[in-house]
C-alpha cells in the first residue's frame, strides 16, 4: 500500500474546507428564510385575527339591527319572513 502524497491531503483538506463553507452558507440562508417566513406567518395570524374580531363585531351589530326592526315593526317582520320562505320554497320545487 503506498503512501499518499502531500498533494493529496492539500486537495482533499480544500474540498473539505468548501464543502464546510458551503454548509455554512446552506444554513445561514436557511436561517433567514425561516425568519421571514415566521415573521410573514406571524402577520398573516394577526391579520386573521382581526378580520375575525371585526366580523364578530359587524354580526353582532347586524344582529342588534334587526332584534330592533323586528321588535318596532313585527307584522313586516313577519311579512317579509313569509315572502322570504315562500320563495326559498319556489326555487327549492324547481331545482
């Protein structure tokens, strides 16, 4: 078995060291594209977050808007909830 050369242990000993920074490279890139993403995820939740809290808000409100409709005017109320079913059960018949 012959030895290897002092050339050989220099090329291989800078692969190496490529290989290593290459890695390092890899990881740092890595690293801050996980960062965005979390901080980009972080906004989504937060944006979710709220258009949930104003939809609950807004049905609450349209909620309250019709309690007092129906209370101050309860035979339309209970005209246009007729007309309403009367025509959820025509379209219903023709399908």
């Amino acid at each position: 078995m012959s030895k290897p050369a002092n050339g050989d242990h220099a090329t291989t000993d800078h692969l190496t060291e490529r290989a290593h920074e290459s890695v390092d490279q890899i990881a740092r890139t890595a690293g801050k594209a996980e960062e965005r993403i979390r901080k980009e995820a972080g906004t989504a939740e937060d944006l979710v977050r709220n258009a949930g809290q104003k939809t609950r808000e807004r049905s609450g409100e349209a909620l309250q808007s019709i309690s007092g409709f129906v209370r101050d005017n309860p035979l339309t109320s209970l005209g246009i909830a007729f007309a309403a079913g009367s025509l959820l059960s025509a379209l219903t018949r023709r399908s």
